[in-house]
C-alpha cells in the first residue's frame, strides 16, 4: 500500500469533506475566477453561458445555494433551440436539488432533462435514484430496466433492482441480483461497495464489511470503501474488528488491515487496541511511515504514558521535520509532563512552521492559561478565532 493511501485512510478517520470544500472556494485561483465572472454578469446579465460557468464552479465547492442562483438565471435566458445546454441546465439543477434534498424538484428537472435526451444513461440513473429516494418503487424499477435495455451489463440498474427488492422483503431476490452485479465485473471495487450498502441496508453487517474489505483489497485507493470501513466502526465497532481480525490471519503481512485497524480502534478510543496494531505494524517493518509513530504517540498521550509518548514523537519528527501538527502534538504532552514553557516554544514553531498553524495558536494559548499568563492566552486564542471563525 503506498504512502498516499495510509495518509488517506487516516484522513478519512479525521477530516471533514465539507471544511475541505470551503477551503478550496477561498483560494485565490478561485476568487479570481469568480471576480471575473461577476465583472462579465454586471456587463451583461443575460449571459447565460457566463452564468452556468459560475453555477458549475459553485456546485464544485459544494456552495448549493449561490449555484442554484445562478442555474436559475441561465436557464431564463438559455434559447429554447438550445437543447443540449438547456438539458445541462436542467442536470445541474438537478444535482443541486439532490444534494440538498429537494427530491420532488429533482424529479420535475429529470423529468425535463429527459424528455430532450431520452436516451441519457445518467439523467435515467438518477431519475431512477430519486424515485427510489421518493418511496416511488414501481416507477423506479421500470427505470432501472429501461437502464438495462440501454446497458445490459449495467451493475447500477441490478443494484438498484436489488435495493427495490429489500424494500419489497424480496431478500433472495436482493441477493441474486447483488451476486450478478459483482460476476459482471470482479475486479471492479466499486461494486463491491455497491453491494455492501446494500447488505448493510438488509442488515447483514458482518457481509458488507467483508464486501468493504474486498473493495479495498482490489484497490487500496478506494475511498468510498474506506470511508464505509471508518463509519461501520463507528456503530458496529465489534463487527469490523472482527472482519479485519479474519483479514489479518489471512494475510498476516499485509500491513494495510492492521493499519485500518488501527485507524478505526483510535478512532473509537480503543487507544490500546490501536497501539498494539502501530506497534505490530513497526515491528514487522510492514511501513515505517511518519505517521505510524505520530498515531502512536497520539494513543500514548491518551492511555497518559507521556515520557513513551515524548520519545515516539520525536521519532515522527525525525522522519518528518516540517510536519506541524507533530510539533503540536510534542507541546501538548509537554505541557502535560508539566513543562510549559518548553511546550510554548515547540508550539511556536509549529505555527511558525505553518503560516499560523491554528492548532498551534491554541497550543501556545493553553501554554500560558496554565502559567496564569491570561493576556497572552486571550491573544493566541483571540489570533485563531480570527484565521478560523
């Protein structure tokens, strides 16, 4: 498993997709773009190229609201004749009321969308969706069979017919069609995530983990499947640790399920649990990557072991000189051991290290609240509330 992916899993543990979309609309590439878009609607507010090309931008950051604004200003003055851009559009608006739960608004767009392209597998794929979403079953189905008669290798239309199925209590007919899905193409990894949000829905935990572990054994990339994997442990912590335990015993040297393991104990505050997974993982020279001995220390800190915790971060310094939040992570169980002054100075760097790392703004401002220093604290505290609101 490459680095990228170990960085990815534990991300996947931490981070929010939505921040990351918000960060990236604020990015100067980005404003540029939109203070250019802006300048061409005030000359000409009937530029409706103008104003889907500032819709999609929108809708890529995940801004529904400004980009439903600006879909519906395109679609006043797009020309009738114009069918294929109307029928953009109509998509776009679509994903939007998709994605923000306005189903029935969807299914009118959809439904407009087809009827100028007939014949598109995706407009069909997500009318099909939303009918399903809608409780409308019967509708559902016969789009998910007007998919197959477009495709008839398609493993979304079996899937589909496979969720209708559940709903209908046609639970061997569920598994049939999920089974067919996977025989169409067996080293696809995605339809093993496909069948596993279905077995979750049947209530069949232990086979949709199996089916998550799958998907990532074909491609170790797949983020859906490690994103699944992260939120099953979450609500059926005892089923995914079972299902990665059976995983380990047949691969014992591949360190991805260990580490996922790992990830997903610390995750869940099993910090002993996770540690003896890092350490399985070092021992075996399975990885020895930086971030391996900066989850350790993380779950040192946690079980209060800080002199093992001090020393096992300085190694993830070692093998990572410019990573901030191991310097954070150092102040913090410095200050633990007692020692603040020492954990400011490492605090500092960090934010130093990164532009006004706001992790080590914080840092530095619990330095000085233990050293009744409150001024300074206000300060540091009062600097990242204004980097992050």
């Amino acid at each position: 498993m490459q680095l990228r992916t170990i960085a990815a899993i534990a991300s996947l543990a931490l981070l929010s997709v939505t921040s990351a979309a918000q960060k990236g609309i604020d990015n100067p590439m980005t404003q540029a773009v939109l203070k250019v878009y802006e300048r061409l609607l005030q000359e000409d507010p009937t530029d409706w190229e103008t104003w889907m090309a500032r819709a999609n931008e929108y809708y890529v950051h995940s801004e529904y609201l400004r980009s439903l604004n600006d879909v519906d200003n395109a679609l006043k003055h797009i020309p009738a004749d114009k069918k294929a851009e109307r029928f953009d559009a109509l998509s776009l608006r679509a994903n939007i009321y998709i994605e923000t739960g306005r189903h029935n608004e969807a299914l009118n767009d959809l439904n407009s969308a087809l009827s100028i392209s007939p014949s598109s597998y995706i407009a069909l794929y997500q009318r099909a969706n939303t009918l399903y979403t809608l409780g409308q079953y019967k509708e559902a189905s016969a789009d998910y069979k007007r998919l197959q008669r477009l495709n008839p290798r398609s493993a979304e239309a079996l899937v589909g017919l496979a969720r209708i199925a559940v709903k209908e209590n046609n639970l061997g007919t569920a598994n049939e069609l999920l089974d067919h899905a996977v025989q169409l193409d067996p080293n696809n990894s995605s339809y093993y995530v496909r069948r596993a949000s279905v077995r979750k829905s049947m209530g069949l935990h232990r086979d949709a983990v199996d089916d998550l572990i799958l998907a990532i054994s074909i491609d170790s990339d797949n983020s859906r499947a490690l994103q699944g994997l992260v939120d099953y442990g979450k609500t059926n912590y005892a089923t995914v640790m079972a299902a990665l335990s059976s995983a380990i015993q047949q691969a014992p040297n591949v360190g991805m399920f260990p580490y996922i393991r790992a990830v997903i104990s610390q995750a869940n505050y099993k910090y002993k649990a996770a540690l003896d997974d890092f350490k399985l993982i070092i021992d075996k020279n399975l990885y020895d990557y930086h971030g391996i001995w900066a989850s350790m220390a993380e779950c040192q800190f946690a079980l209060g072991r800080f002199a093992e915790a001090l020393a096992t971060v300085d190694t993830a310094i070692a093998k990572d000189p410019h990573g901030a939040s191991h310097y954070v992570l150092k102040a913090q169980i410095l200050r633990a051991l007692g020692e603040p002054q020492k954990a400011f100075d490492i605090a500092l760097s960090a934010s130093v290290m990164n532009g006004g790392n706001n992790q080590g703004l914080i840092e530095m401002g619990l330095c000085c609240a233990s050293q009744q220093k409150w001024a300074e604290a206000n300060t540091h505290f009062g600097e990242a509330l204004l980097n992050d609101p």
